[in-house]
C-alpha cells in the first residue's frame, strides 16, 4: 500500500459577529465559518479590510482582525471606531516581531538556531507579504482615503524585511553546513594523510625487522661466530628492499 503523507489542515476559526451592519453584498462574499484570507472586500460603498495577526510558527489558526471603512470614512476595527490606532498597532505588532528575530539571528547562531528562526519567519513572511497585497488593495478600492497610502507602504517594508530575512537565515544555514563539511573533509584528509605516512614508514622498516625476526631466533645458522660485516650486510640488504618497497608504494598508478 502507498505512503501518503497527510498535511495538517488549519483548523476552520469560528466566524465572530461584531456590532456593525455589513452590507449585504459583502456579507454574501463571506462564509459563515471563517472571515478567510487577507484580502479586501468593496461593495455598496463599504470597505471591509480582513487581516490576520501576526502569527506563531506554532499556531495552526489564524486570528482574524477586521477594519471596515464606511462612506463617512470612518474606520472601525472589530465593532468599534478605533480602526486607525488599532491598524497602527498590528503594523507596530509586525514589526516588533522582526525586530526580535533580527536580534537573534545577529547572535552568533548554530545551524539548529538558525532552523528554529527559519521556522518561526517563514509564517511570518507569507503573513506579512499577504497583508501587504491586501492593504495595496484596499489602497486602490479607498481612493481619496489617504491614511491608507501610508499603511500600505508600512506593510510593504515589513513584508521586503521579513523576506531578506528569511533569505539571510537560509543563506547562513547553507554557509554553516558547508562550512561544517569542509571542516570534516580535511579532517578526513588529515586523517588520510597520517596513515600514508605509517604505511611508508612500515614499508620501509618491514624487510629490516623481518630479517631481524629471522636472525632472531634461538636456532643455530652460524652466523654466530662470524664477522660483525655480514651483520651489516643483512641491514644493508634490508634498507635496500624497505627503500624499493617505499617506492613501489609512492609510485603513481599510470593514467
């Protein structure tokens, strides 16, 4: 039977009702679980705003906050008529946010901290750039509602900085584990290095402690009383066969 992975589904948020009269047209582009994604709504008039708090890399939901701008052009948040320094306070709520995971990635930080501040931008950096398309569009719906003109450039900013972020960390983690890897290449070359050298020492010094080992032994050969001189020749004999034997080795193979 074939594996196949399941992705875990966002779980749906309730729809929460607020003590405003939406239009009808807007209320018949809703559904009746969840506000949806970030985006803005025009109709009759009336511009709804649906945006989403900054997010945990941990949350699977997404809270909702909405603006409604009325033909007045009054900006609620939520029901009530406080929209411009609430709207202010979730750009500031976004920003604080990068600033935080700024100063931590300015820390010097392994390749398993710079994982965990990749976990936690990339929601941030898919949130923030979707909020930045929905204020641009509600930017182009509000027309001569100035205040909008400088929202919309506030999330695009924090949008482009969460993605240099996000491409900052990724480039560091990227450089860490090949700098990692570099670093146990020539340690294995080290390593390498070291035992070519005992093999040439061995070679060298094998023919000279096997004829040792044969002399050596508790037989008669009668070498025993002989001239010191064939001692010499024996060692003699057996630097030449270590000298060829090493040569042999350090010999490069043809190409």
């Amino acid at each position: 039977m074939p594996h196949t992975e399941k992705w875990p589904i966002t779980p749906a948020m309730p729809r929460k009702r607020y003590d405003w009269q939406l239009p009808p047209e807007i209320e018949s582009r809703l559904s009746d679980e969840s506000y949806g994604p970030q985006r803005a709504l025009f109709e009759s008039d009336h511009l709804l705003l649906v945006l989403h708090r900054p997010p945990n890399e941990d949350d699977l939901r997404r809270e909702h906050i909405l603006f409604l701008l009325t033909p007045e052009q009054k900006l609620y948040c939520n029901g009530k008529q406080d929209g411009i320094p609430r709207l202010n306070k979730l750009i500031a709520d976004y920003r604080a946010r990068w600033e935080e995971l700024e100063n931590r990635y300015k820390l010097d930080s392994g390749p398993a901290e710079l994982f965990d501040l990749i976990e936690a931008v990339t929601p941030l950096k898919r949130s923030s750039a979707n909020m930045a398309v929905a204020m641009q569009r509600a930017r182009e719906l509000s027309k001569d509602y100035r205040y909008f003109i400088g929202t919309r450039d506030a999330a695009m900013d924090i949008a482009r900085a969460f993605e240099i972020l996000l491409a900052d960390l990724r480039a560091a983690l990227d450089f860490r584990i090949a700098q990692k890897a570099e670093l146990q290449y020539a340690r294995s070359e080290e390593i390498a290095a070291a035992q070519h050298k005992l093999n040439v020492l061995a070679a060298f010094t094998f023919p000279v402690m096997a004829f040792a080992t044969l002399l050596g032994m508790n037989l008669r050969h009668g070498f025993e009383k002989q001239s010191p001189y064939i001692f010499w020749s024996v060692l003699a004999i057996g630097v030449l066969i270590g000298v060829f034997v090493r040569g042999w080795i350090l010999k490069k193979p043809k190409s």
